[in-house]
C-alpha cells in the first residue's frame, strides 16, 4: 500500500525491549547516538548509550550508579563537549562527560528528594551563561550554573507553612540574548509559574486546573512566542506568549488529546510550529499551529491582549498500552526521533514529509 497524500507518516524503525525503565531518552547532539536514562529491577541507575545502525541499535556503554536516574539534557552544554546533566531519584544533579562515563564531572545535593524534570540553556541554545533547571518533588525549582556548583544562581521554593506542591516540569525560554531569560515551571496541582532571571521575579503566573505533566517553549533562543503545556486531563493548552494582558495574562487555546493523560510534548527543531505530544495510552499525536492574521488586538480597557491561531492534527499512532514517558527530535535529522515506553522499549521512528508542512 502506497501512501499517496502529504499527510505525514510516523514509521517505526527500531523496537528494541530493555531489562530496565526508561525514565528519559535524548539524542546525544550531531550524533546517530542517544542516551537512555531509567533503572533497572533492583532500583538502582543505569545511564546507557546506544548508537543507531543498519536496522537497529547497539549498546556502545553503560554506567550504574545507586540511585536511579529520572530526568537528562545537554542544553548546558557546548556541542564541542556535549556533556550530559542528568537529575536521580534521590536529589542528585551530576554532569557526565559520554567519552569517560566513569564520574560525574559535576555533582551537587540540589534537591531533598527525586529531580522530577531538568532542563539545560546556554550551551547548545540561547545566549548568556550555561545553566540548568531542576524541578522536584520538594516542591522547589532551582536554576544552577555549572560553574558554580556551592548554591543555585536562582530558586522559586514553597512560601513558609504553604503546601508543598510537587514540581513536574520546567523548560527554559527567552534567552535570545544577555539580558533575557525565563524559567517556567508547572506543578501537580495546576500552577503554572514564569520566572524571569533577568528580573528575579515572577512574571506571570496561572492555573491549569490538573496537574502539568509537561512544558515547552517552541524555541529557547527566540524572544518568548508560543508555551505548549501537557496535562493530567488529556488535554494541553497552547499559549501565545507575545502579547501579556494585565488582566486576562497570556491567551491560550485548549485542545484534546490522546484520551489520557498527555506525558509531554516536542517540538520540531526544524519548524516550531509543529509538535509533538506524547500519550499515558501509548500514542503519539503529530501536531501544527497555524498563526491567526493578527497576532493581538487592542482591548477596551486600552490593553493589547494576544489572538490565537488554530492547531491541526497530523497524524496519531499507538505504539503501546502503556505511556510514552519521552520522547526526543533528532535536531540534525528532520522526522527521526526516540522514545522511552513504561513497557520496558525504547523505540525510534521516523516522521515523513515533515519538509512538506
């Protein structure tokens, strides 16, 4: 059967099982070789590197370590270096160099318990200082530079006597040059929160009503311009960020998806408009943002306030009866991806006729 139209096809190209879970998936940057961070039976770590070949996988190296790992990201990283941060079950935030995966050329206690999400800047994206940001169950996120490993460069923590609220997801944004940058940060009941590290303040914050599996900018080193969030309800909501009315905030639109819950969401390195989500059920659905004519329109109250496009879906495969738990674009090789299963697989694919959207 040929496929005769546009549509874009999402093709399984390796599916290989594991003794072990996989937390968390990453193409190593201008590689064929991806990270695979999870833990096996006995609860211990495993960091394994894998290089694509002809049909499929080979394992090139492995470290175990006593905790196991949750989260990675070479976003702090040069890609002369392409070091990976990686955050565990216990706190932990170390950095690996891939080429001597012996000991971390970087370690700190960054949080009192599990690093639920981790995201690097400066290094491969954005302008300004390498820095990474952990969130984690204590309810704290912490912004660090590697450089200076003693204390965070910048932290959003519980108010004193507040519930503490399990940090889920984080995602850097804004660093297009020295003087600008943000953290947002998503939460297990809902909130949402914008931390401007320039300003060293909140700059916006809101609530999605259940809690946020996942954010991400569509780009890290633009000016701020669309924030997609994932959430429990099988839904996501999709944010212009251009435009922040005093009163109303950000515009947003909200869209169903996979009929459970939305694990994350990816955006295309080679097009920031499409995107992709991942599934408790197992799929993945491939999406598109088309922008309206105008982008904002001038209020009553004589406050601009942002005008949303529409999103389109492309196409959607079920791959497993359990969730995508991550899911990684290769930033050299439009339409090739990877992905971590709870079914104990990791799985690349290939999107086509993405070049055509």
């Amino acid at each position: 059967m040929v496929d005769v139209t546009n549509k874009p096809q999402i093709i399984e190209h390796v599916n290989q099982s594991l003794s072990q879970t996989v937390y968390d998936t990453k193409w190593i940057p201008c590689s064929a070789r991806f990270v695979l961070l999870g833990s096996p039976a006995r609860q211990t770590g495993l960091v394994q590197v894998y290089n694509l070949v002809k049909g499929g996988i080979e394992l090139q190296v492995e470290l175990e370590r006593p905790k196991a790992f949750k989260c990675g990201t070479f976003g702090a990283s040069t890609l002369a270096e392409r070091h990976l941060a990686t955050g565990d079950f216990a706190g932990g935030l170390d950095m690996w160099d891939l080429e001597k995966l012996t000991q971390p050329i970087f370690s700190v206690k960054a949080h009192e318990t599990i690093i639920n999400a981790i995201d690097g800047c400066g290094g491969l994206k954005g302008a300004g200082a390498p820095e990474i940001a952990t969130g984690g169950r204590d309810g704290c996120v912490h912004v660090w530079d590697p450089r200076q490993k003693e204390r965070p460069v910048a932290s959003m923590e519980p108010e004193e006597g507040a519930p503490v609220r399990d940090c889920w997801s984080v995602a850097f944004g804004d660093a297009h040059s020295a003087s600008s940058r943000v953290v947002a940060a998503g939460y297990d009941n809902g909130d949402v929160k914008l931390l401007d590290l320039v300003a060293g303040k909140i700059r916006w914050e809101t609530n999605v009503s259940n809690g946020v599996c996942g954010l991400e900018f569509d780009r890290k080193d633009i000016e701020t311009n669309k924030l997609v969030m994932t959430t429990l309800e099988s839904r996501y909501r999709l944010y212009d960020m251009r435009t922040l009315h005093p009163v109303h905030g950000y515009s947003f639109l909200s869209q169903p998806a996979h009929e459970s819950t939305v694990w994350g969401v990816k955006h295309l390195p080679q097009n920031r408009d499409v995107f992709m989500t991942c599934g408790g059920n197992g799929s993945l659905e491939l999406w598109k943002y088309s922008y309206p004519t105008q982008r904002k329109i001038m209020e009553r109250d004589g406050h601009e306030k942002g005008v949303l496009g529409s999103v389109e879906q492309l196409q959607k495969k079920t791959f497993s009866t359990q969730p995508v738990a991550s899911f990684d674009w290769n930033a050299d090789k439009e339409g090739l991806a990877v992905m971590g299963i709870l079914d104990q697989t990791v799985r690349v694919v290939v999107c086509t006729k993405l070049n055509l959207l």
